[in-house]
C-alpha cells in the first residue's frame, strides 16, 4: 500500500509539489530574466532560457530541502531516502518545466496566446497550472518510491 496514504498530517505532503513548483516557476523567471541570453526553446516558447532553466532546477532543490527539514521531518513520521529530496526536487522541476513547454506547444499548435481571459496577463487559467499538470503524477510516484517511515523522531 502506498506510503502517502498513511500520512496523518497529508496537508504537508500535498502542499511539497506545489511549493517546489510555483518555487521552479519563480527561479526560472527571476534568473532567466538576470542572466538568460541562450533561448530554451524558441519556437515553442520564446521567453524561456537556458540560464532559467538551470535556475529552476537549482531553487526547486533548495527550497525542497528547506521545506523537508523545517516543515515536513518535524510534523510527520516521513523522511526521504538519503538524496531522495535532491531526487524529487530535480525531477519536479524537470516535470514543471516540460509541463509548461507542452501548454505552450498546444497553444502555438492551436495559434493561440493566452488560454482563457479569465486571470488577466498571466496568460489563463490553463497557464497558472501547466506545470502541475505533469508535476501531480510524478510526486505521487515519487512520494512513494523516496518516502519512508522514521518513526524514531
């Protein structure tokens, strides 16, 4: 049976892959926009860079850690296997970022900009969650593959 599923405290765990995404999405937008001259991926997204991309990767493991030792070790019985939140903090991060370059495609596809009008210039609704699109699933397999008991706390 899955690790997660026995977690009291479940608001911890689900609140880990949304705080380390929106976390990517910042640090590829603060240091692509302070360093970024190399262009990702021109043709399916134009303002995404090399140096944000790298930049993503970097914060979401940061803020990963930062979130495992000082939230979810003291409030549940879970840890990471040893690397296993470097582990699940590069991976979301690749998954965020594919999960918005695959929005973008379908968009540039559809020869769209924005996916609805209904948040004002941030693109859509569809925008504000691409990344956890692809991000839900991957947490959940990776909760259960990183994730032990450590009752002993």
């Amino acid at each position: 049976m899955p690790v997660i599923l026995h977690v009291p405290p479940g608001g911890a765990l689900l609140i880990f892959p949304l705080l380390i995404t929106w976390a990517s999405d910042i640090g590829a937008f603060f240091v692509g926009r302070a360093f970024g001259k190399r262009k990702l991926m021109p043709s399916v997204s134009p303002g995404k860079t090399v140096a944000g991309a790298i930049g993503a990767l970097v914060v979401t493991v940061i803020v990963g850690w930062l979130y495992t030792r000082f939230v979810l070790a003291p409030t549940t019985q879970l840890a990471f296997v040893r690397g296993g939140v470097f582990i699940f903090g590069f991976l979301v991060s690749v998954a965020a970022q594919v999960g918005d370059l695959a929005e973008s495609l379908l968009k540039r596809e559809a020869g769209m900009k924005d996916s609805s009008h209904i948040i004002p210039g941030h693109g859509g609704v569809l925008d504000r969650f691409d990344s956890l699109l692809f991000v839900l699933p991957v947490s959940y397999v990776l909760f259960n593959m990183l994730l032990v008991w450590a009752p002993t706390r």
